[in-house]
C-alpha cells in the first residue's frame, strides 16, 4: 500500500507558522489543528494574532482553534468570536472543563447556531456517543477522538475507533478524528477501520516518505547511519 491508496486525511498538528506553511504546500495535508498546549511550545503569547496570520496564509483548509476558557459561558464567548476569524475555522471545544463538567448542551447550542466544531479529548465510546448526540444535525463537525493517549494506557486503541467510526458516520457532515498518534502506522490503522481523519505532528508526517521503502535497503541505510556517527565522533576502543 502507498500513501496514495489512503482515504483518510491528513491533518497537520502543531502551531509553528514555518512547518505549517512547508506542510501547506504538501497535497497530501488537507487541514490543520492546533491547541493552547502546541502554541505554548512554540512561543505564542498572542493568540489572536497568531490565529489571524495562520487564517490569512492559509485561507481553504480547515483550521481547528481551541478554546480556552473553562466557564462555559466564556467557552461560549470565545467560540463565537473565534469563529468569525475565518470561513474555514473549526473551533475546539473541549469533551469537559477541568471539574470534569460535560459541554454537550454548550457544544448542540454552538452547532445548532451553524459553528463548525472539532470536539477534542474524548477517550471512550460514551463520550462518542453522547458528543455525537449533541452535534447531530448541526453544522459540519469533528470527533476528535485520543487513540494515542488510549494506547498510552496500554489499552488497544483499534477496536475502540472501529466502533466510534460506527457511531459517527451515521450522521451526515460528521468525521471521526484518530488523535495523537505515536507513530506513522497509526495512519493505516486508522485508515483500514474508515477513520475519516487523522492528525499527526510535523515529525510523523515526515516519515510518510519511508512508506514501501524496501526493508533490505532500509536495514543497510540504518548500518550506514550507524557507521557515519560513529566516524563523526571519532570513537576508538
């Protein structure tokens, strides 16, 4: 299988405009995602700045900001107003606050009123489920799902995404998103059970080029690797 057989999309995650634009001009990179974690690693102290330049260079793909409010009232505000930024922004609302409060009636008002929504951090089938329920028949909307951090816990992430497919696809204008994988096999897992999305940091994305490379020749490219550090460090024994 090729990279080009996929069906699933890529969606880049992280927040540094230099690798956003290099990945932009990449085909195979239908959209983007972002989050207050990934911006604070990259520097961002202003987030509307940031969040305007990234809408303006990149003006037809999808873009998911995040919230970052915890009071759902301000969660509210913060969505609206984020949503305006940009026809093709998608506005993160995370799955619960930090006391563990759901956001379904705030995520049904926001799709009833026509925002397009990328719901993030859910872990387990209940919460596909009843995000599903309140996203249905709104505006275009995602399950961002953690496959990742649910293998993380040694759990297999496979068996639970097949059923989320399941769950989401019924509803129209509706994607399951495979998060935070760990590695570029996670791509075809999430392709082979009908994931409709998958988003992958910089340093996985650019392992897509090792697709089909031929073991043997990958085995002695890994030899010649060895080899040239050793001699670049001028080991002797």
């Amino acid at each position: 299988m090729t990279v080009n057989d996929l069906k699933i999309k890529l969606f880049a995650d992280g927040a540094e405009k230099k690798s956003m634009l290099e990945l932009y001009g990449n085909p195979l990179i239908q959209g983007f995602t972002t989050n207050p974690t990934l911006m604070r690693k990259a520097g961002i102290q202003d987030y509307e700045a940031f969040a305007r330049d990234i809408l303006a260079a990149i003006p037809d793909r999808s873009i998911s900001l995040e919230v970052f409010a915890d009071d759902f009232d301000e969660m509210e505000r913060q969505a609206r107003l984020i949503a305006s930024w940009g026809k093709n922004v998608y506005v993160k609302i995370p799955v619960t606050n930090t006391k563990s409060e759901t956001a379904y009636d705030l995520i049904r008002r926001l799709s009833q009123a026509g925002i397009c929504l990328n719901i993030t951090a859910l872990m387990t089938l209940g919460q596909v489920r009843d995000v599903a329920a309140a996203l249905a028949d709104g505006a275009p909307s995602y399950v961002s799902v953690f496959a990742g951090r649910v293998a993380d816990t040694g759990r297999d992430p496979v068996p639970l995404m097949a059923a989320a497919v399941e769950m989401v696809s019924i509803h129209p204008g509706m994607e399951l998103i495979w998060a935070s994988p760990r590695e570029l096999l996670n791509i075809f897992q999430a392709d082979a059970v009908g994931c409709h999305i998958i988003t992958a940091t910089p340093d996985i994305l650019q392992k897509l080029s090792s697709v089909g490379k031929d073991l043997l020749e990958f085995s002695l490219d890994t030899v010649k690797m060895f080899h040239t550090d050793a001699t670049k460090s001028g080991f002797s024994v």
